[in-house]
C-alpha cells in the first residue's frame, strides 16, 4: 500500500485496513526508528540550536538538526488533517438528537483493579445541549498518525464515523468496559513504536483562553475523575439509562452545559486531535540524558517556531482555535 495514494480519513480508520497501512509507513519515519534501536541518543544544546546525536561506542556516527529531523519524521498532509478537524468542529458536529458530541480524555485510566471498573472509553453521556464521549491518550494519535497516509477529504467523515456509531474511541478494555462501549476499539499503528508522541501544548493540565479573554484551567473545568459532570461515575447512572445501541447505555444527566464549558469543550477538543499539537520524539530509554525529552520546555518551544515558520497563518490559527497561549 503505498502512503500517497487517495485514501480517505474514513478507510484509514477501519480495523480491516489497520495491516497494511503498518507496514507502509514513509521510507525516512521506519529509517530512523531502526536508527534510534541500534543506538544511544543524546539531544545536544549549543549556540541555541538542538541536535539530535546518535552514538554508538561513545561516538557519533549520525546526527540531525530537530528541524532536519522535524522535515524527516512528520506527515506530509499535517495541514489537511488539521483542516478535517476544524471543519468538523467549526460546521459538522452534529451527532444524536441535533447535538454536538465532545470528547473527554483519559477518564479512569487506572491501572490494575481500580482501573477496570472505572475506565469508560467509548462511553456515552449525555446532557439536555450536548454528548459526551470518553476516551484515552492513544485516540488522537489515529489523527496524527493518518497525515502519513491520508490525503482525501469529506467534509462530513468525522460527523458519519459518530452518527454511525463507528469512530474508535477505545484502544482496548475488558469484559466490564465492553459492557456499555457504544463504539468499537482500534489500536494505532506505532504502538509498539520507539517514539514517543509528545504534546507541544498540554490538554488536561494548561490553562485555556476562552474568547481571546477568559483564561481557564482544564483542571478546573474538568473536574477530578470521580466526581462532577464530566467524572466517571457511578456504573449504575448507566445501567439505568436509556439504550442507544443494543444493550449498550448511556448516562443522562439533566443539565444545560454553559456557553464556556462548550466554548472549553469546543477548545479541548481541536487541541486533543490536531496534529498541529503532537511530535514525534525518542522514548526516554533510548536518552543518554532525559533533561532534553519531549517534554521538555527547551525542546517544545524549538518545535513550536518550527510549526509557526512552516506553516505560518494555520499554524497561528490553530493556536486561536485551541485557545492556546504560546509557550514562554
């Protein structure tokens, strides 16, 4: 399958598709992950510019600016991507009942015990204005991960994958978290990937600028896991709603969400998918040292100018849709 063909963000999404699109990533991405397995790495500061070095036996035998590395490893198609992603948000986002559906991130995700009664990817909630989907951190990285391949776009994809119950908000889950799942799980394609996807602006923990004006904290807003409106809950607010695909259920909740809480949603949701918001970088394993990783201040505000250079006016609107102030 080759990754410049016309392919749809809605083909690339199916699980039937998910073998052949594994094996045909971009020549330089699969180069320099074996680079990165063969290796030890260190992410050098001097004269303000970031090398990333690649040793072996203490020398280095390969290295490259981030913004050469940058060029290497993104996604030719970062920008339509994008633009999927606000058109759906901006014009399209419409599911059940004429209302718009948001996605929360990363609710219940424990590990062990506590973790398979409280996670609820793919759950459904629904408000008297809106619908609420829960999901994990790896979603979002489907959307990143298809500016490698798709370069076709529908207006109404995202919009269809919801109303047809068939975008793949979970990653996994056992028999509890099965038991009201409204959409099926995927897997991405780097799973097993030496890279690590950082985030340049954070989503569940940074602050929002709502309408140019009101700074808002997600924390706030979100609340913690267990209690409020966007908390997982009690199972039984599920069990005793109503069904909106076979046995499967949905919490109702009998509240009007405020102008800025989808303002916030709206917001936290086109900061969560866009590609705009995410770079690949080496795992912390493979660092000689871990003060320049991908969360590091220094190395997110080096990609930062790299994005606001290339991609210029989308790049500066993506940072007013996302309400997002730039990194100091």
């Amino acid at each position: 399958m080759n990754h410049l063909s016309e392919i749809k963000f809605s083909d690339y999404i199916k699980k039937e598709n998910r073998k052949g699109y594994k094996k045909s990533f971009p020549d330089t991405f699969n180069e320099i992950q074996k680079e990165f397995n063969k290796c030890e790495i260190n992410v050098n500061l001097q004269n303000e510019e970031l090398t990333i070095e690649l040793l072996k036996s203490g020398n280095i035998f390969q290295s490259y600016t981030l913004n050469k590395y940058l060029d290497n490893i993104l996604g030719p198609n970062i920008e339509k991507v994008h633009e999927l992603i606000i058109s759906h948000y901006q014009n399209d986002n419409i599911f059940r009942d004429e209302l718009p559906l948001f996605i929360v991130r990363r609710h219940g995700s424990y590990s062990g015990e506590i973790g398979s009664v409280r996670r609820r990817r793919g759950w459904l909630v629904k408000f008297r204005n809106a619908w609420v989907v829960y999901a994990d951190n790896f979603f979002p990285r489907h959307f990143f991960e298809s500016t490698y391949f798709v370069n076709t776009f529908y207006g109404e994809e995202i919009k269809n994958l919801n109303e047809n119950l068939e975008m793949p908000y979970s990653s996994g889950g056992g028999k509890f978290e099965k038991e009201h799942r409204i959409f099926p799980s995927l897997t991405h394609l780097s799973s097993n990937s030496n890279i690590y996807l950082s985030h340049l602006y954070d989503i569940n923990k940074n602050d929002y600028l709502i309408n140019k004006e009101s700074v808002i904290a997600a924390g706030c807003m979100l609340g913690n896991n267990s209690d409020g409106k966007f908390g997982y809950g009690n199972i039984e607010d599920w069990r005793t709603g109503e069904g909106i695909k076979a046995n499967k259920k949905y919490k109702y909740i009998d509240e009007e969400l405020t102008n800025d809480e989808l303002e916030f949603l709206k917001a936290y949701n086109i900061r969560l998918l866009s590609p705009f918001n995410y770079f690949p970088f080496p795992k912390n394993k493979f660092l000689k040292t871990t003060s320049l990783n991908g969360e590091s201040i220094v190395v997110r505000k080096e990609v930062e100018n790299y994005f606001s250079i290339k991609y210029n006016d989308t790049f500066s609107k993506f940072q007013i849709q996302g309400c997002i102030q730039p990194l100091v």
